[in-house]
C-alpha cells in the first residue's frame, strides 16, 4: 500500500519535497529516501533491524533500504544481511513487511564484497579482477577470477534478485561504491589490471557492472525498480573515479539504464564524514553533474538535515530524492515533522558516528541524539511516544547535561511533575563545553533541541543558576532525585596506562580538559598525554596550537584517537594531528616529568626519551561528580524515617559512570521510562536466539542451493 498522505496547508512551500516519483514500475510517495546503512543488528537481529526499518517508515520516509546484503557465501561479511540462498528470505520478508506496513516502498542493497572480505567464516578463497592481498591484515589472498567466475557472480546476482523480489522488495540495488564490491573493483585501475574483455578501458570495466544491471532488470524488472548505488568521486588522485573524470564517463555510459541513481563519495570513509571534517550538503559539487547526464531519477546524501536545504536540491532539479542515513537515524520522523510544519521538533544529526561505531563493534544500532534507535523492537522503545506516568512520583533532576535534559524531557512528557535544576546559568553542561572545541560544534545540537522541546513542557520546571545541597534536595518535595551531575577529568593521569598517579606532578603546570575548555589554555610548549584514545586529545590538540602554543602528543596507542577507527575519521585527525603538532609519539607512554620537561617510554621497548615541555595536558580519564549524590545518600534514611516518605536518590549519566555523550543521553532516557537505573536479574530487553537447523543439507554441486519447505516457482 502506498498512500498518499496531503501536505499540511501552512508548509505549502514544501510541497516539492512530498510529490510522488516513479522509480521503473513502482512509486515512491514522497522524495524523502532512506539509503542502505549499516546498523549492526543484521542478521543475528532481524526482528530488531526489521522494526527500526519500520520506525522510519512510519515516520514519513517514501523509500526505506537495507543495509548490504551478501549475495553468496564467497562475500562472507561478518556484520551484514544475507540471500545466499532461500532460507535466508524470512529475514528479509520481515523488514519488507514492516517496511510496507507504512506505506513505504522497500529497497534492498545486494552486494558481493570480492576482496573486501576474507571469508575466515566460510574459508571460501576471495577472488577479484586480479590477484591481490585482500583488505586488512588478515594473511589472505583474493585469486583472480577468470570467466567462468564472473559467470557465476551474475547468476549469484540474479538468483538474490529474484529472492529479494519473493521476500517483497520493491527496489533491488546493484552496489559499486565505496571501494567495496566486485562492480567498483572492476572498474577500478587500481585492481583491476586484467588484459582481457573485462579490462584496460574503461569500456571493458565497466562490463560487469552492466551485465548486472542487464541481468537483474530481466530477472525482477517487470515488478521491481533497479537502483545503482556508485560512488562518482573517490577523492583518490588519477588512479580513482573522479566527477570530473571515470566517474563521470560511468554515468554517461550507463546513463538510462538503471531506474535509478544512488550517488555518493567513496570510500565510506569520505561519504560518511564526520561533523568535525564536513558540513551539511558536503557532498553536492560532486554528484550535482548526474542530473545533467541521465534522465532517471537520482538519489544524494550529504547529512541534510534543513527543509530549505533539501527544498533548493529539489527545486534546482540537482536531485530526485533526498538521500539520508546518519539524518533518519537521528530522526525517523524527519519527514512527517516536514509535512506538519513541526521544525522545531526535527533532531538533527550531529555529525558523531556513533552510530557508524555501532556497526563497526557489531552491536545494535545507537545514536547521540536518539536514544531509541536501535532499542524499538528489544525494549519496545519508540522516538516519539512514550507511555503516560504510572504513578504520582515528583522528581527533582540534579544537572541540565546531556542525561539530565534527557531525563527531564522524557519524564515530563510523560506527566511527572519534574524540578531540572542546574547550577551554571548556561544549560546543556558539556554538550555546551564540548561544542566549543575546534570542529565540535554540531554537537551543540544535543542541548539545543532538548531546551527547545522542554520549554514547550508544562510539567517541567527549569532553574538554571540554581546550585542544589542535599539539604535542599531534600526538602523540594521530590520523593524521586537523579543526580546527573556529570564528570570531571583526572589530573593524577590515572587511566588504562597507569593505575597509580604520574611522577612528578608539581613539576610543570599539568592541566585537563575540563581547564582548557575553561578557557585556562597553556601556551609554550605542550606535551598531550592522550590515554583515553577518543575524540578530546586530538581537539585540545588543535586548539592548544590555533592559539599559539606548540603541541607535542603522545599516546601509547599506535595511532593517535585510536578508537576514532570506529567512527571512521581516525585517519583525517592522524593526519590533522602530524601537520598541526611539532611532533607525535606514537606507542609511548608518559613515564614520569621533570623540571627539564616531560619523559615518555616506548610501550614495547621502555627506551626512553625527554620531550621539552613548559605545560602537561592529561587526557587519561574521567571520575564521577558523585558527592551530592553521596550525601543524599547518607543522610536518606533518617529523613525518610523522620518525614515517612519513601524517597529515592540514583545516578544518571556521566555521573553514574563517565562514558559518551550518546551513553548519557541513553541513561537519561532509560530512567525516564523506568524510574530507575538497577541491573535486573534478567535482561530487560528481548533477546534473539539462533535457531538450530542440525539436519540442513550441504549443497554439493555448482548452482545448487536449499529449497524452502513451500513451493517457489520462480526462483532459479
């Protein structure tokens, strides 16, 4: 079903963005249009994966895909979906139905990823255009195919196709971007250096890539669209895809022959940029040129997240859709708040990746500004509604950071009468500090929409400039008190690498984060000590050196930000960091410092060596603002014996335990709904359980797969 739902009145200028489109021999409702995005539930989560999928459908999206889907046993990637054979279609019927439940067309993202994987699950040998190591470390090599493999990669393709269209999709996807599949493989001149037909020019390379696309309309096109997904622009010199250049000649050459065009910079590591590297809209002088060349419908992305944005690449015919991934993650319910004219209420991403973190570590999807992503169908947790108070608590939130906000927003929403007092003037606590440092500042987001919703909320009182004791807190009325107080960093450097206090402390000035972006920043000669290996060293980095001072950062990790991997930007501050620094001591740690300066250690060989130093920042860890929270504690029992009332005191967010500013807001929000913050004796969520399937037949010939128990004719 794909109804049409009108434009309210009073957004009428928006009306562009809600007309329907036709996609080959379906159509889409409106131009808003999710694009494949990993998510780490996959198929070890599908009932998971399947409601969040939903979730954005019934928040408004025209189009909702899948993540990658492996299309044979030779892609073998460890955190993606799968349609080897037949019995791996209930899975993906299940996101197809809670997809079309909303009145959404459903894509599907089929993929072979050649020598982007290793295969160590299914020990299959990778192969690609040539020999070559395959990606990573893993000591694995992909052989070369020769033809009767690519014979094989398109009848793979096709019988996915045509169990994609039996599992209910409406648009199934041929991917070549991102440096990742087979298709780009071929057409890459840095893989590919074959002699035969399917190498040297261009024309060859593309080969593959249009016998896919030949291949699958003649399987599913009668009924499903066929989109290709391509990465016009690699931001890789003369040897990669450029709009400008293979690119570009790619598009004119396949121009009408796919149904659609899913654009975007690759690899992902350049298409997905963070907020601290790129800006909204980043990615449109590299795919506005396809419009002009093709005359199907095109899909971008570029982390929009402003209807006047996303209006003018509509209205200016530089795209047919408006692609979005981090953005629908942050908000399902984008578009709908579109139609309504509801702006305000619009949860913009913030640009963090940590929801791409979430993939990277296979674990559920989570998000910074939206703390049910990944938790609707496991804690039945939804974006926009939340079940009405079930008793009369009055509750006092100690601390208007990321997880008091939160928790005040949520629990007045819900009907509790709420106290969310704060002692600076300013709220947001350190969404705010945060966002004050070099690149951050999209971060500001996370206090800016939750002070914007609760003024809207009646049932919230809000005291900023208002320091509360225990005395005071106790004496509000409130039988209920969180203390999200937040957290402080260490100046004793105690971390993962030391567990007693540095030597030599009072040697040199020593300053934490929390002092620098205070404004107390030191000039001369800086020596970093970064241990807790996010984001914060890198950026005290950048900004020690923007106002002058000489950094020198060490980290006994190999790579500074080392978890920044996961986010996938850990590359550009490396290289950030090498420019902007007198020096990068890599693998080292910080011994001891002296009045000459600062001792370091090689983490494997313990050389040591002097770095001059004027002033140590120390970047190790983090200790909980719990002392409020520990004097209600004491004195809770006399006064509720003294009173008769039950009160109750918990800790929230960082000041439960320091972590993200997504792990606060989750906290935030998980005590809104439960009033509490315990561990249970069991999970309080739904868990899934691979099935056995002990007696499963073993295909023993080429083509042969497992039929399902029902009868399905056209699966070949």
């Amino acid at each position: 079903m794909n109804t049409l739902i009108p434009i309210e009145p009073h957004v009428s200028r928006y009306a562009p963005l809600f007309e329907p489109l036709r996609i080959g021999p379906v159509v889409a409702k409106n131009r808003f249009y999710q694009v494949p995005h990993c998510n780490g539930m996959n198929r070890m989560h599908p009932s998971a994966m399947a409601r969040m999928r939903g979730v954005k459908a019934e928040g408004g999206w025209g189009v909702v895909c899948t993540e990658q889907c492996d299309i044979h046993y030779s892609s073998c990637h460890p955190r993606e979906l799968r349609l080897w054979d037949a019995r791996d279609i209930p899975i993906l019927a299940k996101a197809a139905d809670q997809i079309h439940k909303y009145g959404a067309l459903a894509g599907v993202e089929l993929a072979h990823n050649g020598f982007h994987v290793t295969n160590l699950e299914t020990r299959a040998i990778p192969f690609a255009p040539s020999l070559t190591p395959t990606r990573g470390t893993a000591p694995v090599t992909a052989r070369e195919m020769g033809k009767s493999d690519i014979r094989d990669v398109r009848r793979w393709h096709r019988k996915a196709a045509l169990n994609a269209r039996l599992a209910g999709f409406d648009i199934i996807y041929i991917y070549a971007g991102h440096d990742m599949t087979l298709p780009v493989h071929f057409l890459s001149r840095r893989h590919n250096r074959r002699t035969d037909e399917y190498g040297g020019s261009l024309e060859n390379r593309v080969r593959l890539l249009r016998e896919l696309i030949l291949d699958t309309k003649d399987a599913v096109g009668d009924s499903c669209a066929v989109s290709l997904r391509f990465s016009v622009d690699e931001l890789a010199g003369p040897f990669g895809l450029s709009c400008e250049g293979e690119g570009r000649d790619v598009v004119e050459m396949l121009a009408d022959l796919p149904d659609l065009w899913d654009v975007n910079l690759g690899p992902f590591s350049n298409d997905g940029q963070t907020s601290r590297f790129s800006d909204e809209g980043f990615q449109d002088r590299y795919v506005s040129f396809v419009k002009q060349v093709t005359g199907k419908p095109v899909v971008g992305v570029g982390r929009y997240t402003s209807p006047d944005h996303m209006l003018s690449l509509i209205s200016t015919g530089k795209l047919d859709f408006i692609g979005a991934a981090r953005p629908s993650i942050a908000d399902p319910f984008l578009p709908e708040k579109i139609r309504t004219g509801a702006f305000d209420d619009i949860r913009e991403c913030i640009g963090c990746n940590i929801c791409v973190a979430s993939d990277k570590l296979s674990v559920p999807l989570r998000c910074t500004q939206n703390a049910s992503m990944g938790e609707e169908w496991r804690r039945d947790w939804h974006p926009e509604v939340i079940l009405p108070k079930d008793s009369e608590h009055k509750v006092l939130v100690v601390g208007a950071g990321p997880a008091g906000l939160e928790a005040a927003l949520w629990l007045g929403r819900r009907g509790y009468e709420t106290i969310l007092a704060e002692k600076s003037r300013n709220l947001g606590g350190r969404a705010l500090t945060e966002a004050s440092l070099p690149g951050l500042h999209a971060w500001r987001r996370v206090a800016d929409w939750r002070l914007g919703q609760l003024r809207k909320n009646p049932n919230v009182l809000v005291l900023p400039d208002n320091p509360i004791s225990a005395s005071t807190a106790l004496e509000t009325g409130c039988d209920l008190i969180a203390i999200a107080t937040g957290a402080h960093w260490r100046v004793d450097g105690l971390g993962r690498s030391h567990s007693t206090p540095i030597d030599g402390l009072g040697r040199l000035p020593v300053f934490t984060p929390d002092e620098v972006m205070a404004g107390r920043v030191p000039g001369g000669r800086v020596v970093i000590f970064d241990d807790d290996h996010n984001y914060m060293g890198g950026v005290i980095g950048e900004l020690i050196v923007a106002q002058g001072g000489i950094v020198d950062f060490v980290t006994p990790e190999s790579l500074v930000s080392a978890f920044t991997l996961n986010t996938g930007e850990q590359p550009r501050i490396q290289k950030r960091l090498i420019e902007l620094c007198g020096s990068v001591h890599v693998s080292h740690r910080l011994d001891h410092i002296s009045s000459d300066g600062v001792v370091i250690s090689c983490v494997f060989t313990e050389r040591k060596r002097t770095l001059p130093a004027d002033a140590v920042v120390l970047v190790t860890s983090q200790m909980p603002n719990d002392d409020l929270y520990r004097e209600i504690e004491a004195q809770l029992p006399a006064r509720n014996e003294m009173d008769g009332v039950k009160r109750r005191v918990v800790r929230i967010g960082d000041c439960y335990a320091p972590g993200t500013i997504a792990a606060a807001v989750f906290s935030g929000h998980l005590f809104a709904r439960t009033l509490d913050n315990r561990l249970y004796d069991g999970p309080p969520f739904r868990r899934e359980s691979v099935a056995l399937d002990w007696d499963q037949q073993i295909a023993t010939a080429p083509g042969q797969w497992e039929r399902p128990t029902r009868e399905i004719s056209d699966v070949t």
